[in-house]
C-alpha cells in the first residue's frame, strides 16, 4: 500500500537510510553535499537564464514600443503564445533521442557540453536583442528549448544515481523550489530589465545571460561522475519515429504513464496561466503597459513562482520522506478550488488605469486574485513532487533517462495544446477569465480520469488523510525492513485500521492478508482491493478461500513482494494480543523467507479499535493521537516459531497499547 520501486535500485544509488524517521536529516542538507549542490546550482543557472532570456522577450512584446505597434493587445497575446510554444516543440521534437543520449553516456560530461553550447547559443541571443530582430530572438528561443531537452532527461536522471530513495522526495522538492526560485528572479531580472531600460537598450539583459551562462558551465566541472546507465544502447536515426516508441513502450507501466500524464497536465495548466498573465495584468486589472504593467506582471509570476516552490519543499515534510502519492489529489482538488477562485476573482472591468502595485493590493478584488494565484502555485507544488519522485522510483534504472524523456514528450505536447487553446480561444473572442474558467472545467475531468486509471492515487490520498488528521504516527527502525526481496511482516491487530497505516508508513508496497469480513468492508474495501490484499477464511469457514489465499501468498513471495500478516486472526477485544495462529509457519514451509516483527502501540482506545464500544460507532478521543509503529530485527526462517514471534511483539509493543 505504499509507493517505493519493486524493482531493484540503481548500484549508484547512496543509501543512508537513519535508525528512525526522526532522526533523519534536512532535505536542505543536501545543500552542502558536493553529490548535489553543483547540479542544484547548475540547474537553477540554467532556469534561472531560459527564463531572463524568454521574459526579456515578452516584455519587449508586451510592455514597450512593440506593444505599442500592435494593433491590439489580441496580437500581444498571440505572439506571447507563439512564443511559448516555439520554446517547447524541440521538447516534441528530440526528446527521444535526447532519452537515449542521457541512458548511453555519462551524464556530468553530457551536461558540461550543454551548457557550454548554452554559452554559444546566448552570444546569438545578444546579437538578436542588439538588432531588434524579433525572427532571431525566436531562433534562438528555439535553440534554448533544443537545449532543455538535451537537459531535461540528464536533469531527473542524474538524481537517483546521487540521492538514496529516502532522499529522493527532499531533492525533488529542492530541484523545484530552486527551479521556481530561479524562474522569479529571471522573470524579475527580465521583465524590470527591458521595462525600465531607457530608449530600448538591451545591454543589461544581454550582459546578464552571457554571464550567467558562463557561471553554469563553470559550476558544472563539479557535478560527480554518473555513469552511464546502458553504455551499450544504440542511437538510431529515426529521432521522430522513436518518440512515438518510447511513448507507447511507457504507456505499458501504467502507473509510470498516468504520473506523466499528471505532470504534462500540470504544465498544461502552468503554461495557460503564464502566457495570460502578462495581458492580464496590463489589460484585465488595468496596470497598462510599460513599467505599471511589467510591475504588476512580475507580482503575479513571483506569486505564482513561490509559492510552487513552497509547496515543493513542503511535499518532504508532508511525506516524511516517502513518495506519497496521497499529496496528488490533494494537489489537484486545490488546483480546482484556486482556479475557480481565480476566475471570480478576475474583475469584469479593470481595477484601475496605470494602476500600481500598491492600489492594486489595496483593493479587495486585487487582494483575492493574489490569493487565489498563491493558492494554485502551492497546491501546484504539491501535486508535481510526488510525481516525478515516483517516475524515479519506479522507473528501471536503465531505462529512467527513456522515461523522463517520455515526460518531456509528453510536456511538450500539452504545452504546445496550452498554446494552441489559448490562440484558438483568443480568435473566437473569449476572455482571459472564460480562459481560467476553461482551465477549472479542464482539470476536474483529467483529475477524474487519472484518478479512474490508477485508483492507487486515491487509495494513498484516504490513508494519507488517515494519518494527517486523527493520528501523528511515529516510526522507529523502518530501514530494517529491506527495499528488495521478499519478506514478511508480522504485526498485533489493535484496530480496523492497521493496515492503512502500516501500509502508509513502510516505504514499499505491502500484500496484507486480512480477514475476509474486513477486506469488504464498504469505502474500505476500496483500499484493500486496490492494494491487492489478500482475503482470508478460516479453513473450517471457507477451505477454498483458506487455499487461495495462501496460492496467493506463495505467488507474492515469488514476485519479490513484502506480505503483511496479523497471526492473532482477530482484532483485540480486549488490548491485550491473542494467542499467534500457525498461518506463518504454513508459509514457510513452502517458501522460506525472513520475517520482521512488528507492533503498533497507541491504537488501543481509538475510533476503530473495539474498546469503549462497538468501532466506528463512537466519537474519537482526540484528533492527532500520537501512535507508533516498531519494527523489530528480522528472524531466519529456521528460527521462527510463533511463540519467539508473539514475544519479539509484545516486547515491541511494551505496556502502550
């Protein structure tokens, strides 16, 4: 029930996982370890120039003499939207090869090259803002989306030979939170850059990417060697062939795929509103163009920017360091909640003319469009993260640069859809408000089919809001429990939901054999299916059920799976544990494999546990209930007897019930 990879980890990958979940160190700690902090910098460098570069141009569209030549802001719009679709179709285009490239060589050396062409490509940059010629800064704006998807695969992949799986929703969140942090302070740079510029002048923006450029290319010669991940793969020629290849070999994973298909449907989203906000805020609030209109513009991205960053970095705290795939219909319930805020919130009329930052937060209406622009921004944050931890998680370690290009693909064929949408519904006469109404509407129906597709998110989202409200869980000695191979849990049975938060808190899927009335039991049921439990009868009860249920089990362990069994057969009536049932050495007789006590202590006396009343039909004690879940050393199989496991578990457990 939980979301770690089933297959085995990259042999580059650091593991140093801590005695608890307590113990475990910042995510901001990475920060100084040299297996990490020269790609950060290397990476939010390069975010940080694509987007002066790209914000420069818009700016120069939208708040100064082009603006003022257009025959209305409709063709700021298109062009603005022409723009950011230029940049994203080499990422249609090569991201299959670029795949390919990333598996086949070693990745600090690819990403040195890169950013040295990174280099090449701004000194082109410079000339086009020193001619004013609007066809070259869209030539090179196309060069630096070519060289983003020669990046984007290196950028993800690099991560799990670095960073061990306890790390990997931490450094996801940072790679975000720098990411957005770099895309607000080059937007910034960018827009005040040109809006502020006497008579045009470009000199500062061009000075600007050509050093940030250089500084890239110099903090990479840092970044650790990474070596390849399948030296022998073959380049094929066919570049454009293979996109359509490496998407349908992906779609085969369908949790993998529907991930992708959330994170391109984000950038989807993404994209519409960045390409409005410059027009909205000039247009629809009424800041007007130059330096009112890129001042308001530039509090909208920073908003927007921000709080994703948030967000992102709040994912490893939520999460606790796990890939919880709980935060995803968080994410997008609150992406929905925020749109449709924002769509109010947008005024039929503008606030102002030349309005300024300062009358424009005076208003309420003002203040409710920053609201809800935060509010997509860090619910945005938490529907991303997960995600792309999970794509690293579960992706085969030689094919994961192949499945971060599929991503890519995928991204810029829903960013290339944001564009045209928003072309096709400025043509039809349809205002930036019908637009983010249009966005509202869009995401409740992806939501519903992904969430259709892979019930798994769903089933993640009850545990997690399981564990988020009526308990606090507390997790010691989770690292001995392995991340590969086949294992079983033993564990007392305090209450019905056991399994949610035993399976909420081991970072791997666990297989949980439970009593049959309970696998059925309405909303719950959901889960249990979902998670493929095991229904079980007594034998006398039901011997076809009884014999099913240990075929399946048998077939688990021979999948490399970890099981989960309660021995006691029954929930408490009393807090104390039951006699242990013989089911476990049945198992190991025909497959011997290691088993790991377990105890949960705190549960007794709760919602659904059977003292004070029948469960579920009393009010809880309090909300946040501190409990714990011990994990015990593991027993060999040829030492386990059912009295040495109901002591390692009543030991375990102590006098906390």
């Amino acid at each position: 029930m939980s979301v770690a990879p089933p297959s085995s980890p990259s042999p580059n990958r650091a593991d140093n996982a801590s005695e608890t979940e307590q113990s475990q160190p910042s995510q901001f700690g990475l920060l100084r370890q040299r297996r990490f902090l020269p790609y950060f910098v290397t990476q939010v460098a390069g975010a940080f120039n694509d987007n002066v570069y790209k914000n420069a141009m818009v700016a120069l569209i939208a708040f100064s003499g082009l603006a003022a030549s257009a025959e209305s802001s409709g063709q700021a719009t298109l062009l603005i939207n022409l723009a950011a679709g230029l940049f994203i179709m080499p990422f249609f285009l090569f991201s299959a090869i670029a795949g390919d490239v990333a598996d086949k060589y070693e990745k600090s050396f690819l990403i040195r090259r890169i950013k040295f062409v990174e280099i090449i490509i701004m000194m082109i940059g410079v000339v086009g803002f020193a001619t004013g010629s609007l066809p070259l800064q869209f030539v090179v704006l196309f060069l630096m989306g070519v060289q983003s998807t020669f990046f984007g695969p290196i950028k993800y992949g690099i991560l799990p030979q670095h960073l061990s799986s306890k790390e990997l929703v931490g450094g996801n969140g940072l790679v975000e939170l720098g990411t957005f942090l770099a895309i607000l302070l080059g937007t910034i740079v960018g827009t005040q850059s040109i809006v502020r510029a006497a008579d045009g002048n470009t000199w500062p923006v061009s000075i600007v990417i050509l050093v940030v450029a250089v500084f890239g290319f110099f903090s990479s010669q840092s970044i650790p060697n990474s070596p390849a991940n399948d030296p022998q793969l073959v380049l094929t020629k066919h570049w454009f062939r293979d996109n359509l290849t490496l998407v349908k070999y992906t779609y085969k994973n369908r949790v993998i795929f529907q991930s992708i298909l959330g994170i391109s449907w984000f950038w989807f989203m993404g994209a519409s509103y960045l390409a409005q906000f410059p027009v909205f805020a000039a247009d629809v609030l009424g800041a007007g163009s130059g330096a009112g209109g890129g001042n308001l513009f530039t509090l909208l991205l920073a908003l927007f920017s921000v709080s994703i960053g948030i967000g992102s970095a709040l994912c490893e705290r939520l999460s606790h360091g796990r890939v919880e795939l709980g935060l995803v219909p968080f994410g997008a319930f609150g992406l929905t909640v925020f749109g449709a805020w924002l769509y109010l919130a947008t005024p039929a009329e503008p606030l102002g003319v030349g309005l300024t930052i300062k009358e424009f937060l005076s208003q309420s209406s003002g203040r409710s469009v920053i609201a809800a622009v935060f509010g997509i921004g860090l619910f945005g944050g938490f529907y991303i993260v997960p995600l792309y931890a999970v794509i690293q998680a579960r992706s085969r370690p030689d094919r994961l640069a192949r499945a971060i290009a599929c991503n890519n693909i995928m991204n810029a064929v829903f960013m290339v859809m944001s564009a045209v949408l928003a072309i096709a519904l400025t043509a039809l006469g349809v205002s930036i408000a019908g637009l983010f109404l249009t966005l509202v509407v869009l995401n409740t129906l992806v939501a519903i089919y992904i969430f259709r597709q892979v019930p798994e998110f769903l089933m993640r989202f009850l545990i997690w809001i399981l564990i988020h409200t009526l308990y606090r869980v507390r997790v010691k000695n989770l690292p001995r429990i392995p991340e590969n191979g086949s294992v079983l849990l033993v564990a007392n049975h305090v209450s019905f939901v056991d399994a949610l938060i035993i399976g909420g808190c081991v970072t791997r899927p666990v297989r949980f054999v439970m009593y049959h009335k309970i696998f059925h039991i309405p909303i719950m049921s959901f889960i249990f299916k979902t998670a493929r439990a095991i229904p079980i009868a007594g034998r006398r009860e039901d011997e076809t059920m009884y014999n099913r249920a240990f075929d399946e089990m048998r077939n688990a362990v021979d999948a490399g799976e970890v099981l989960c069994i309660f021995p006691e057969g029954q929930i408490t009536r009393d807090g104390e544990l039951n006699e242990f049932r013989p089911g476990v050495l049945t198992l190991l007789n025909d497959k011997p494999l290691d088993v790991i006590p377990m105890a949960l202590r705190g549960l007794w006396g709760s919602l659904f546990s059977r003292e004070g009343g029948r469960a579920f039909f009393k009010l809880p004690r309090r909300l946040f209930a501190r409990i714990e879940l011990v994990v015990g050393q593991p027993v060999a199989p040829q030492d386990v007897t059912m009295e040495k496991l109901q002591a390692d578990v009543l030991a375990l457990r102590g006098d906390v019930k």
